[in-house]
C-alpha cells in the first residue's frame, strides 16, 4: 500500500510540476504580450500626436484663408465692373466706370454693336439701341 500511495504521491507531484511550468509559460507569453502591447500603445500615441499637429496645421491654414475671404468680397462687390447690369445705358456705364480709352463702333461680336475699351483690359459691349448687352471685368 505504502508503494501505490508513493506512487500517488509521485503521479500528483509530477503534476502539480507539469501545472507550474504551464503557468510559468503562459506567464512569460503573457509578458511578452504585455510588452508589445505597449510598445504598440507607444507607437500609436505618437501617430496621434502627429496627426493632431497636422489638424492644428489645417486649421489654422483655414481660419488664414477664411479671415482673407471678406477682404477679397468686399473689393469684388466695391468694383464698379461688378455694378454692371445688361441693359444699362451708355451713360449710366459712364458714371459707373468713366470715359472709355477707345470706342469701338460696330466692333462687337454681334456686327454694327458698339464696344467700348478701358485701360484695365475690360471693354462692355452696346446692343443697337445703345444699351449694355455685355462686357468683360478686368
């Protein structure tokens, strides 16, 4: 009896010995997944530090554009070529943007239409009856 128990005992021991080194194992498998875990942690903290500069960057290239838009409005709605409306009069354009440099008669797209020249490159374009049927802004 004495034999089966130290057999027993022997069977348990070697056991509870398989037990510790599976442990053991999974143990070190679980430090070095720990380790590259942080070591992933690691790497994406310093992606998302990269990636919030970059937002901060755009942002501010935004709110530049976006502060400069007014200014660029306000002169596109102060120009007097944008004051322009088909069928204005040729005095009308007169006081709007002044004495032509040159004038054009029966030089329009349509044939016999008057075109009158500004030194800016914009020239507006006379319907028969005398009235503005196009132009081009500097």
């Amino acid at each position: 009896m004495q034999q089966v128990e130290k057999v027993e005992k022997l069977k348990t021991g070697c056991i509870f010995a398989l037990l510790a080194l599976l442990a053991l194992d999974a143990m070190a498998a679980t430090d070095s997944d720990v380790y590259r875990l942080k070591s992933e942690v690691s790497q994406l903290r310093s992606q998302v530090r990269s990636l919030e500069r970059q937002v901060r960057q755009l942002e501010e290239q935004m709110r530049q554009v976006r502060d400069r838009q007014p200014i660029l409005a306000n002169k596109m709605s102060t120009s007097p070529w944008h004051q322009l409306r088909v069928g204005m009069s040729k005095d009308q354009v007169t006081s709007l943007l002044g004495e032509p440099t040159e004038e054009d008669a029966g030089a329009g797209v349509d044939v016999g239409k008057d075109v009158w020249q500004y030194t800016e490159r914009g020239h507006v374009e006379f319907d028969a009856a005398g009235r503005v049927s196009r132009w081009k802004a500097p």
